[in-house]
C-alpha cells in the first residue's frame, strides 16, 4: 500500500479537523469535571467502523507501539511539570501504591473475576494487571483542578507516573508465556529489576542532562524544550535498550530535569504541555478506533460493570490500606486516595498487549476493559471534588483576590510577575512599602485604568490594579507567597496569626 501527496492531503485536513475539535472539547469536559479522554475515545469511536465515516483501524501491534509512545510523552509532560517539593512529602506512599498497592489490586481482582466471571487464570491475572494502573493523564488533568492538600496530590501523582512499569512488566510476560517458565519469583524479579534500573537510568539521565543544559548556550530558545525533552526520551531509550523499564527512566527523568534551575523553564513546561495534549488526543482517538461497537453486548458491560465495582469496591480500597503501611495516613485522606484512583489510557493500551501477541480471548478482555474505563470514569471523575469535601480533605478554596502569571528572565536568572489586586483583595489601601517583599523583588510598575505609573514606597494601591513585580529567581515563591498573604490578611500578614490556617502537608 502506497502513501501518495493525495492522500497526505486528505490525512492533513481531517487530522487537523479532528484535532481542533478535540482541543475544543477540552472546554466541554472541564466544565463537566470529566477527564477528556472520554470525548476523545468517543470521537474515535465516531470515527471508527461503527460510525458514519468507517474508517478501517484493526492493527493492534501498530495500536500497541503508538500506545506506547505517546504514554511515554505523557508521563515525561508529567514529571516536567510536577513540583518535587509537593511530591517529596508523600513519594513513599506514592512508590507503595505503584508497587505494594498494584500487586495487590492484581491478586484481588485476578480471583474476583475468575470466581464472579468464570474467566480461566491467565485471562483473570490479566485483567487485574491491565486494570489495576491509574492514568498519569487523567490523574494530572482532573487532580490539578481539585484544591486538594499536597499530602494527597503528590501521593497520586507519584501512584500514576510509576505504576506503569510493574504492570507493563507483567502483562507482557504473561502474554508472550514466559511467566510460565520463568516462576512467580522470576516474575517479581524481573519487575523489581526494570524498576531499580529503569530509575536508576532515569536520574543518570537528569542529572546529567541538567548538568548540560544549564552549561550550553544554543543558540536559538525554541531549542531548549526539544533538547530538554530528547534527554527524557534518552533515558527511555537507554532504559529499554538494556530490557528496563523506559516509563520509570522517562518519569525520573523528567521530574529531574523540571525540577532543576534550567534556561527557559517556563517556555520548555508550555511546549512539553502541548505535545502531551496532541499525545493524548492521537492516542484516545486511536484507541476509540480500536473499538468495534459490534463486539460490545449485555454479556460485556455487565462482565465489566462487575470487573469495576470488584476493583472499585474491593481491590483498590484494599491496596491503598496495605500501601499505607510505609507511611501512616488519616482514614479520610485513605479513602479519597482509594476512591480518587482513576483509570484512563494506561488500561486499554495494556490490553493491545495481548491483542497484539494473539492470545486466546484478548478481543473479549480489550472489550470489557474499554467498557469498564467508560462507565468509571464517568462515575468517579465528575464525583472527586464532591467527594472531597465530603471527606473533609478539600483545601479551604483560596477567593480570587490576586492573579499572578509569571514570565522568565533568562538572563539576569529573574522572574517577572504580572500581579492583578480582583476587588475582594485586602490588598487594596495597602502601600507599596507594606507589602514588605523578600530582598531583591519590588514593584517596577503599576497599570492603573490604562495609566502606567512608577510606585514609591507611599504609593497606595487599589482594586483593579495591574502590578509588574520583578524577583530574582530564588526568592519567586517567597515573594508570591508573600504577595497573597497580603491579599488575604491585609497589611498586617505575617504579624498577626492567619485566621483558619491549616497544615497543608
């Protein structure tokens, strides 16, 4: 079959068609509190074989090596733009979860499905492998938007960006057969090794790469984030070449090199976000593609209506109380953590393993595997902020009293600050000279109703007023700190004791 400029044309104006719709898409689910992946899945549904245009897409080798890249983009957008302070707290709860908490999640629900089911061992252990990883895409898109405590997000976020390798592992060697040769223990260690080694490369590969970057002078800034993100693929590579696992390299990686002092930082996060949105909206629609709507029947949604409520209800509440043991958490925060483990793309990707090596039933598991992250995710998606609040682990919602967006000075190693006082700030009436901002950051400007004025120490500021603040890099989080106790306390922050003030950790 020949790929011809006709056909480029055509391939360019749908792919363009299509990609537009999903970014706007994106408006629709966030709206409704739904990860996104589930429009996506059904524009590639609506594009598929069951769908007016019936486009053909049946190579699940193709599926599988696509899913995979784009996971790995993914995972690398989300360690580029995960802070590690908030991570660090909770990462042995995080690690527990990825590891402890999965292999659990498999034995339950490998025995409930083939108890409740009647499916043989292989297909059980199977279907608890590929569902028992949460989704660093959905996990990043709806927890970033829920005021949660950082106790509980850098838990989550370290469960989804790391449990993909053990369970990658295992679905692979039990459908390739050689979990049958190699024992339960060579199995685990061979799980333990691609960990070890695969973060081990991971932080080489940051540590290194950080090294490089901040000592190199390229001589254009859109370099800077290719380079940034060829060295999270390098650790992927590397991993892969010597049989580790490349999601942990790419991951470690990442978090290194977004968490080190690097030239355009800001301009390297914004392109690795859009290249992990373009990854995830070609991944779900392809995945949707997949689908055939044909297979799907009573038979199959109720085997994963059950498959769902075992690991909703059962496995996963069970593997976040036997994660806990390395590090000791409320009931409440437990529970949000066990109700908050959202499934998405890393699912129905593991299931084209199967589906990709032939083995006997794979169609009927990526069917009820498909289903099953669909009804879900519509039921837990949407439910997490209620459900936070109901808990009582939801962060007090900041008021909307000061927006600040930042902008980098890569020269002079500063940040720029453009600081807008909303007329619920108690900032308004304070003086220039009161907000009392770390060494090095001052007010270099203030926009007042179109009018640009340079501030003294005496210059009083009002609601509605645009400040342009300069700080040196180091001080950026104390001076924004600083800048929204002022908003929320007045002149008086940090003299007096803020009123409701609660431990975040």
């Amino acid at each position: 079959m020949t790929f011809d400029v006709h056909q480029l044309d055509t391939f360019v104006l749908v792919g363009a068609v299509v990609t537009l719709a999903a970014i706007l898409a994106v408006r629709v689910s966030a709206g409704a509190g739904l990860p996104s992946l589930l429009i996506y899945l059904l524009i590639g549904v609506f594009l598929g074989e069951g769908g007016p245009f019936a486009i053909p897409f049946d190579d699940a080798q193709l599926a599988h090596a696509l899913g995979f890249g784009a996971l790995a983009i993914i995972l690398a957008e989300g360690g580029l733009t995960t802070d590690w302070r908030q991570m660090r707290p909770s990462i042995r709860l995080g690690v527990s979860l990825a590891t402890l908490g999965v292999a659990v999640s498999v034995a339950v629900v490998a025995v409930g499905s083939h108890l409740l089911l009647g499916l043989p061992w292989e297909l059980a252990i199977l279907l608890g492998a590929i569902c028992s990883p949460t989704d660093a895409a959905a996990v990043f898109s709806v927890l970033r938007v829920v005021p949660l405590p950082k106790r509980l997000t850098g838990a989550l976020e370290a469960e989804s960006g790391l449990n993909d390798a053990p369970t990658v592992v295992l679905v692979g060697v039990i459908s390739t057969g050689a979990a049958g040769d190699a024992g339960l223990l060579g199995v685990a260690g061979t799980i333990v090794f691609e960990l070890l080694a695969g973060g081990l490369i991971g932080v080489a590969c940051g540590v290194a790469g950080a090294w490089l970057m901040r000592r190199v002078a390229l001589p254009s800034s859109g370099l800077y984030p290719l380079a940034v993100l060829s060295l999270a693929f390098t650790a992927y590579g590397a991993a892969s070449a010597v049989h580790a696992s490349g999601f942990a390299a790419i991951y470690v990686a990442a978090l290194i090199l977004g968490n080190s002092e690097l030239p355009h930082r800001v301009a390297t996060r914004s392109f690795a976000e859009g290249i992990a949105w373009l990854a995830q909206i070609g991944l779900f629609v392809m995945l949707g593609l997949l689908l055939s709507p044909g297979r799907i029947d009573l038979a199959t949604v109720a085997q994963a209506l059950v498959t769902g409520l075992v690991l909703t209800l059962v496995a996963r509440p069970l593997s976040v109380v036997a994660s806990s043991v390395v590090q000791r958490m409320g009931v409440r925060d437990l529970a949000f953590i066990s109700w908050a483990g959202l499934r998405g793309a890393v699912p129905i990707v593991l299931a084209t393993i199967p589906l990709a090596e032939g083995v006997d039933g794979a169609d009927d598991l990526f069917d009820i595997v498909f289903v099953m992250v669909v009804v879900y995710t519509l039921l837990t998606g949407p439910t997490l902020p209620l459900v936070a609040r109901l808990l009582g682990v939801a962060r007090r919602s900041e008021p909307r009293g000061l927006d600040v967006e930042a902008a980098p000075l890569e020269r002079v190693a500063a940040d720029l600050l453009q600081v807008t006082i909303a007329p619920t700030s108690k900032m308004h009436g304070v003086e220039v000279g009161e907000l009392r901002l770390p060494a090095g950051a001052s007010v270099s400007l203030v926009i007042r109703a179109g009018e640009v004025l340079v501030p003294e120490r005496r210059t009083v500021l009002r609601s509605g007023d645009d400040l342009v603040v300069v700080t040196p890099r180091k001080q950026r989080e104390g001076t924004e700190a600083r800048l929204r106790q002022v908003s929320q306390n007045g002149r008086l922050a940090r003299w007096v004791p803020e009123r409701g003030a609660r431990e975040d950790g």
